[in-house]
C-alpha cells in the first residue's frame, strides 16, 4: 500500500524550520518569548518531512487571496 504524502496536497501551506537567527528577530520584534507561541504537535503530518525537536519553531506559509502572503508560527511540542 502506498503512503499519501500530505505535504504534496494543495490545502497544506509550506512548513519550514526557522533558523535561530530569524527567531531571534521575531522574538524582538514581538517582544516575546518562545513559550508564547501557539503550539503545533510533532506527530502532526505536515511536519514529518522536517527534521524538529521539541522547542523548535515552524514558520507556516500561507497564500491569502485578501491578504497576500501571510505567515504563522509556531511552537514544536511532544
């Protein structure tokens, strides 16, 4: 039986690991900290392709019709 790979469907946004500097920024300009990011589970199916660790940070790429390129992050939990 073969696997679907969820990453290829149409409605999954791009997920990425976020590199220590851009987290960094983020965390700036925001003037938070990493606990106060949402959560997103590591078992979740669009993450298994990325190589993530508890207390990663994922950025989410969305294309909004209204709003143009949005993103979301989020907080990698067990």
């Amino acid at each position: 039986m073969a696997t679907f790979d969820v990453t290829k469907h149409v409605l999954v946004p791009k997920h990425q690991k976020v590199s220590e500097k851009e987290l960094a920024s983020l965390l700036e300009a925001y003037g938070i900290q990493v606990e106060n990011l949402p959560r997103v589970f590591k078992n979740d199916p669009a993450l298994q392709h990325l190589d993530l660790k508890d207390g990663d940070v994922v950025k989410i790429s969305r294309k909004s019709p209204t709003a143009g390129d949005i993103s979301f992050y989020r907080r990698v939990v067990a």
